[in-house]
C-alpha cells in the first residue's frame, strides 16, 4: 500500500514468505514419472494438462489457439473472458463440437473492472471448479507519436494490458490459496518489452509489456511459496488480424526484413512454449520470460 512521506520512518514492511521444497507442500517436484509405463505414455504424461483454465482474451487468434491446445492435452474445464460475445460464442462453440468431454464456458469480461473480475472469477469456480491455470491474453495494441498521446488514451492501454491483467490474476491467486492447489499462471508479454519497435513509433504499448514482464518476476517471487508459478511469453510480430490491412504492408517488410527467419509467426507456433509452462514439463519454470519471435529481436 502506498505510504504517506510523514509516515514513512514508522512503516514496517510486509515480508515474503517462500516454499520450502518440502515432500508434502505445494513447492515440491512433481512425482517421478512411472517407470515401468511405455515411453509414449510417461511423453504424454510430462506435457498432459490438468484441471480448470480460465483464458482472457481467448476468442482472439492467439488465445483461441491456446485455448485449443490446453484442450488437446487434456484440460478439463475452460471459461474464456473477452470482451467480444459475437466471436467469442462462435469460436467456443468450435470448441464444445471439438470436445465433448470438456466444460466450456464464455463470459463477457472487462478485465479493467475489479468487481466484474471477481464476480466472473467466482462463476468461473462454481461452473468448471477450482482454476489451476490462468492465461493472459487480454490486451489492446496502440501506434503513435509519443507528441500525440494523451493522458486518457495512456491510460486506457496500460490499464487493459498491465492492470487489467494483475487483477484476473489477483482473484484467481486468492482461489488457489484459499483452497491449497496451486497453480500456473502464463501472461502474454511482448518483444516491444524487450526492445524498441521499428518503424512504428508505439511508446505506451512498450511500456505496458514491459511492466508485463517485471509485474511476472515480482508474482512469481510472491505467490511461488503458494505453489503458483508465474511466467511470461513474448511474442514477435505474429500473423493475425492486428498485423492485416493495407496500411501494414510496408512494415510488415521491414519486419521480416530483419527477422533472421524471414516471416512471421504463426498463433500455433505460441502453444508449445504455453502447454510446457502449464504442464509438469515445466514446473521448474517461475518467473522466466520466453521469447518467441524467430530472433526477430536479435536485428531490431
């Protein structure tokens, strides 16, 4: 909480508290794989995912393949939060045809909104059961001269991208905590947090990542005593409705010009980092930041 100057020399700080690695705690190894079952299934076993998903931001390209690929390996129950009804109820529609056998659910959600976060986190837990993963997709891309940003529209950007984001996370950690199961959380960050963006001058959105990426370090250093593992993806320049248009056509070839790889990525491309962090093979991941971006960060 934020401490008035007078008050300051009188503030006793809160402490974290840590795992202890412990056979019965939330912080320790998984168990060994059995040995004696055949290699295909201890391989389907490390990456098998478990439980209930909640996914903001998942009737979009990349969160609609993530939500896809948790399903593939398993996850039981999925309740996406967007902002968009219309293809959010087409795109989870695919997905009960796809897999009868899940629970899915979409809600309308304004991640900006802490009453409606925790309302939506609570149905989320009575309609599916206890959230084990979270994936933080939501967010909303800008592009301008600093000159010409105003302080609203500053605003708007960080609050969907970086608060937004710490609230869905907040009220579902508080879930995993109060009922013991730990979990993991996977936030969408972006190489515009890692480096500046060329051509496109985009300072806010910058920003808003980078704050992704130490707003993970500083969850993952807090809740990992809880059992809850909080880690980040950055994305390069992918192939979706954000990087189309006309309007585009010139930077998407400087981009690619200055991609090792040649092109951007596809949203698929994103879900194997995704099922690793969320699954046993990745449960010694806290706090770290993936990039995926086929070295385009290498030539920025």
């Amino acid at each position: 909480m934020t401490t008035e100057r007078s008050d300051l020399t009188s503030r006793v700080l809160p402490r974290i508290s840590l795992g202890d690695g412990s056979p019965d705690s939330l912080t320790a190894p998984p168990p060994p794989l059995p040995r004696d079952a055949p290699p295909v299934v201890r391989a389907q076993e490390r990456f098998r995912v478990r439980g209930n998903a909640v996914v903001t931001g998942g009737a979009g390209d990349l969160g609609f393949a993530a939500c896809r690929a948790l399903l593939e390996h398993g996850l039981e129950g999925l309740v996406v939060f967007d902002m968009n009804p219309a293809e959010a109820e087409a795109r989870t529609k695919t997905l009960k045809s796809d897999f009868p056998n899940a629970v899915i659910r979409f809600l309308k959600v304004d991640v900006t909104d802490e009453n409606a976060v925790n309302a939506a986190v609570d149905e989320s837990v009575q309609s599916v059961g206890p959230i084990t993963t979270l994936l933080n997709f939501a967010g909303i891309v800008g592009c301008g001269h600093a000159l010409d940003w105003s302080a609203k529209e500053w605003n708007r950007l960080i609050n969907v991208n970086t608060v937004g984001g710490f609230l869905v996370a907040k009220s579902i950690a508080r879930t995993m905590i109060e009922r013991k199961t730990g979990g993991s959380m996977v936030f969408i960050a972006s190489i515009s947090g890692h480096r500046v963006n060329f051509p496109q001058p985009q300072v806010p959105y910058n920003v808003s990542k980078a704050g992704v990426i130490a707003m993970v370090k500083s969850l993952a250093a807090e809740w990992g005593g809880h059992g809850i593992r909080v880690n980040s993806i950055s994305p390069g320049y992918m192939d979706t409705i954000l990087n189309e248009g006309d309007g585009l056509e010139e930077p998407r070839k400087v981009w690619a010009s200055r991609n090792p790889l040649g092109r951007m990525g596809q949203p698929d491309e994103l879900t194997g980092a995704i099922v690793m962090l969320v699954s046993r093979a990745g449960s010694y991941f806290n706090g770290a930041d993936l990039l995926i971006d086929g070295g385009q960060t290498l030539f920025m």
